[in-house]
C-alpha cells in the first residue's frame, strides 16, 4: 500500500466522521427553526434534504480526493461507502431520539394546553357566576328605587297640591311667618318631587320600560313651553335669555321628552350661572339632524371633569357649586331620552367663563 492510498484512507476515516458531527451540530442548531416549519411542506422535505446534503458532499469528497491525490476513484470507494453508513447509522440514531423527545415534548405541551383550558373554563365560569350575581343584585337594587320612588310619588303629589291649596285660599288670612313656613315647606317639597321624578325616569331606562312617543313636532314649540316652564327661575336671579331659534323646524321626537330635556338642560344653566347672566338657547340644521344648543355665562367645568357628564349622580366638586342643590341625574336622564330619539348630546365649556349643553334630533324629511 503506497504512503498515497494510506492519506486517502486517513481522510476518509477521519474527516467524514467529522463532517457528520458537523452535520448533526447543525441539524441541531436549526431544531427552533424546524419548530417554526411544524406542519408545513417544508419540515416534510427537511430529512431528505439533510440526508441528500451529506450524501452530495460524500461524493464530491471521494471524486476531489481522488482528484488531488491523482488516484482512480475506486480507490476510495470502500472506505468512503463505510464510513457512509456510518454516518447514515449515526444520523438515524440522532433523528430517532430527537423524534422521541420531540413526541415527549409535544404530550408535555397537549398536557399543559389541556390544564390551561380545564383552568380557563373553570375561570369563565366563576366569572359568568359573579357576573349573574352582580346583575341580580342591581336588579334588585333598580326595584328597590323604583317601587320607592312610586310609593313616594303620590304622597309628595298630595303635599304640593295640599299646601298650593292652603296658599291660594288663604291669601291675606295667614300670618305672614306662616305663609312663609309655606312656601318654605312648598319649595322643599318640589326638590323632593323632582328627585322622585329623576329616580322614576332612571328606573325606567333602566328596566327599558321608559315610554317615548315620537311625532312630528315644531321645535319652536317645545322650546317656547320649556322656556315658560322655568320663567320664574330667570327672574330670580335676573338672566337674561336671547333665542336665535329657526322657527321653521320640525322634528320627529316625543314633545313631553323634548321638554324634559330642554328644562333640565335650561334649569342647569340658570342653575350654575352668575346673577344677571346670560343664557341663549340656538337651534340649527346638520344634515338630517336639528342641533338644539343652550349656552351659559355661568360657573363653568373643568376640563378633566367633562368626561364625568351624562353619568349618573355625577355632581363634580368646586367651590362655586358647593352651595348648589342637585341630584346628579338630570344629565344622565336627558342623554337616554335624547339617545332614544335618534339623537345624541354635547357638552362644551371653559372653566369661569361658562357652558353649552346640547344635543341633536332627527329633522322631519
Ligand atoms: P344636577 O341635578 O346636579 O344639576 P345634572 O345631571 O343636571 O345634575 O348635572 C350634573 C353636573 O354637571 C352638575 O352637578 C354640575 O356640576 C354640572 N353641570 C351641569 N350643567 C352645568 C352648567 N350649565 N354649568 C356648569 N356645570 C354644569
């Protein structure tokens, strides 16, 4: 045997061993991304790939071998053809037990999915429980306030029309003290009957039992009544009240619920206003919407506290409204019923300077 035969011999015992380490190193390196292949065409191939990749470098390995030696070929061919099926052996063995820890891997994986959705259900079950609970408790809580306030409502009714009549009768008879115990106990008594009147209306918006009864009305017309409804309220603190109203609108919404809207939103305006402010009630068209605006020269909000409007028992903390009496449900009312028609309310202002509360209902075609 030549000193040529024995190099050969040499490289291919050695180096070919050494080049299916390397393989397996690099099969092993890319197991994260064969994860990523899971499923595709692409991990399907990846076997045949690997295998035809040692086996093209085998053969390109005995033919430059042979080459730079300047030997015949077959002069490699046994030992390159062992060490071949060496390598095939090794590399078998390699992909079995990476398969068997992949299986090993995968039940771990399907035991935890399994344990995460026994523990989700048992979460979403617990959850829709409470959530049951909570509702009920609202519930129950929604009828209380409700059955109240309607056992409340005839009793106040009584009161208002009791001591109107004893005022009215009585003219010049009573002695003023007592007339003024009166009207004291008569302006108590309607705070008390519009508490019992907001409370009612939540109720019912709530249970979704709140009528409304839309039809085509003249804007004008619910904005003039509502004006009257609360004319002594200007007077007493001397606001003065500018309409820029387009008389010719009509709209389709319930008149009694347009009202309800417009005092509240009027009464706040008088309510947080200065004395001998301004109040200006507009009305205009956005495509097939009519804008009802009622803008102030009163106390104003605060930037961070306009978010709170139109929730319920919103009343925002200042020094300037401490004094004023409220039940906080005005808003939250009046932005269900405005909802209701098709429409939807708007609030603007600056803090000292005043407010523009609004809203929007469907114009008549
Ligand atoms: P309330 O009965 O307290 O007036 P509302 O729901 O009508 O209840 O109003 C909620 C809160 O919004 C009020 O407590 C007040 O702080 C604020 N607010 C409403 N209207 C005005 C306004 N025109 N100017 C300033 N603050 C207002």
């Amino acid at each position: 045997m030549n000193i040529e035969l024995i190099a050969i011999y040499a490289i291919l015992i050695i180096g070919w061993p050494v080049l299916i380490m390397m393989s397996i190193l690099i099969i092993k390196r890319g197991c994260g991304f064969c994860k990523k292949l899971k499923g595709t065409i692409l991990e399907k191939l990846m076997k045949p790939t690997v295998i035809g990749w040692i086996y093209g470098m085998f053969m390109l390995g005995i033919v430059s071998t042979a080459y730079m030696l300047k030997v015949h070929w077959y002069y490699a061919v046994i030992p390159a053809f062992l060490t071949f099926l060496i390598a095939i052996t090794v590399i078998y063995i390699a992909i079995k037990k990476w398969e068997k820890e992949a299986i090993k891997l995968q039940a771990f994986y399907n035991n935890l999915e399994k344990l995460v959705k026994e523990r989700t259900k048992k979460l979403e079950k617990a959850h829709e429980k409470q959530i049951r609970h909570e509702k009920e408790i609202q519930k129950l809580k929604d009828q209380f306030v409700f059955i109240a306030a309607h056992e409340l409502k005839t009793p106040v009714t009584a009161i208002r029309w009791g001591i109107e009549t004893a005022l009215s009768e009585s003219k010049g008879m009573l002695k003023p003290e007592v007339e003024t115990y009166l009207n004291d106990v008569q302006a108590s008594n309607l705070r008390l009957i519009r508490l019992v009147d907001d409370l009612l209306n939540v109720a019912r918006i709530e249970a979704g039992t709140i009528k409304i009864e839309p039809r085509e009305i003249k804007l004008n017309d619910a904005i003039n009544d509502s004006v009257r409804d609360v004319e002594s309220l200007f007077k007493e603190k001397s606001i003065t009240l500018k309409k820029e109203i387009d008389e010719n609108l009509k709209v389709i919404a319930d008149p009694e619920r347009v009202k309800q809207v417009l005092i509240n939103l009027l009464s706040n305006a008088i309510k947080y206003n200065r004395e001998k402010g301004k109040i200006i009630v507009e009305t205009s068209k956005d495509a097939n919407l009519a804008v009802v605006s009622v803008s102030d020269t009163g106390i104003g909000i605060e930037e961070k506290d306009m978010i709170k409007l139109f929730t319920k028992f919103c009343r925002i903390e200042s020094n300037e409204n401490q004094e004023i009496e409220g039940t906080g449900l005005g808003l939250f009312v009046s932005k269900q019923i405005v909802e209701k028609m098709g429409g939807s309310v708007f609030a603007k202002s600056k803090k000292g300077i005043g407010s523009t509360f609004g809203f929007t209902i469907p114009l008549k075609e």
